[in-house]
C-alpha cells in the first residue's frame, strides 16, 4: 500500500512568516520541508510525497488543505518556526486540532514530536514545550491527521544560532523521517549488493596484464609481489 505523505512548508511569497536574527521563517521552512521529501523518497519504499509549495510562493491556506483533501493524503505536516515578542521563549513544540481529534491524530501528534524532539536533544536544545491543541487552519480543514510543528524560535537567538547550521536542519528534518516512518509502519528500500564480480573479456587470443606499482626498493616490490600471488593472481618482477 502506497503512503501519501503532505508536506506544508508554512507561509511562501509575499508572507514571508516570522523573522529574527537575520532568518526568515518561510525558508527554513522549505529548506526543512525538502530535505524530508528527498530523504523519504530516497530511503522508502511505497511513498509519495506532495508539497504545498516548492518554490518561494504563497499558496492561500485553503488551497493547502484543499490540495491534500483532493489528493487523498493520509497523514499532513505543516512545518512552522516560532516567534515572540519575548526574546527568551525558545523550545520545541507541536500542534493539532483541539476539538475531539481523533486517536489516531492523537497518536501521530505523539510519535512525531518525539522523534523530532529527540533529535533536537542532541543537538543542544532542553526545552520540550509540549503536545499541544489549538484552533489552526491546516489542522482544522484536513480530513486526515494532520500535525503542525513549531521548530524553535526564530526570535531567540540561541534556538536562531542552531537554525542557521544546516547540520541542525538535517536534524529536524530527520526527526519528521523517523516519526513518519513509525506511524506509518514505512518500509526502508533494500540496497542493492555491489557487483563485485569481475567482468568475463570474451576477446579471443588475447591476453591484458596489469600492472600494479613501480618501485624504487627491490624488497618493496617483492612484498607487494607476495600480496598479489596470495591473492590469486600470476605476478612477476619485471626490472625496468
């Protein structure tokens, strides 16, 4: 069964979303939401990933959900960075619908804010602001679970500082893979074993040396000649 996974990156185009610290909260947000597309689609088998926007647009928030409605999405994840007008608010924190979500919404919520938490912690953020439930247009209006995640405070500048490194990005990035694929159940592509074989030459009378190495010192050669003749293959000395 196919995985049809929505991804929102938040705000687009002239909404440029929150901003602080010399960063905009629009390109992060795509930034984020991109890396999760590649690496979910590059890792896992049976998903297809949609994008609300691609590009430095802005889609109305209708038209997001409408989107994800009509495509027949089963989960959908709006990718947000916070802002305050207090400076020192900071944290990770996770949002869906508040009236009566359902358990399976409840469950998503769940495992996608701790894995994305988890890999925050490692990479120096303490502070878990929680699960919680709001009135939000992207969790609201879609007819599938939907999550919208707050990915620390663009206005602080100690969560900023962590924002502007793309090895922190690739950290939040993967927390969305590892909590998508858990609740999802997706599975992971099996890598091809590499072709180690050598390849048969089907030429007829006729007959390719290698050469491995020239070396100044006699002992030299003969060493790498004992390695060569252990591993199978006709070898000489051929002074030059």
């Amino acid at each position: 069964m196919t995985n049809k996974i929505y991804l929102d990156a938040g705000h687009g185009g002239t909404d440029g979303g929150a901003g602080g610290n010399g960063l905009l909260e629009k390109n992060l947000t795509l930034s984020i939401v991109k890396k999760i597309q590649e690496t979910l689609t590059k890792n896992y088998e049976d998903v297809q990933i949609k994008l609300s926007r691609t590009g430095d647009t802005y889609p109305t928030l209708s038209q997001r959900t409408n989107d994800a409605n009509v495509w027949g999405a089963d989960v959908l994840v709006s990718v947000h960075i916070n802002a305050n007008a207090n400076t020192s608010a900071n944290g990770f924190e996770t949002y869906i619908y508040n009236q009566s979500p359902s358990a399976r919404t409840v469950s998503f919520q769940n495992m996608l804010h701790q894995e994305i938490f988890n890999q925050m912690k490692a990479g120096g953020v303490s502070n878990d602001r929680g699960k919680k439930r709001a009135n939000l247009h992207m969790c609201r209006e879609s007819n599938m679970s939907a999550v919208l995640t707050e990915n620390l405070f663009i206005s602080n500048k100690a969560d900023a500082d962590k924002l502007r490194q793309d090895a922190f990005i690739n950290r939040i990035a993967q927390g969305h893979v590892v909590g998508l694929e858990k609740f999802l159940g997706l599975k992971k592509k099996q890598t091809a074993e590499p072709n180690t074989s050598t390849p048969i030459d089907t030429s007829i009378g006729v007959r390719f040396a290698v050469q491995v190495g020239s070396f100044a010192s006699r002992t030299n050669a003969e060493a790498m000649l004992k390695r060569v003749k252990a591993a199978g293959f006709e070898a000489f000395i051929k002074e030059q």
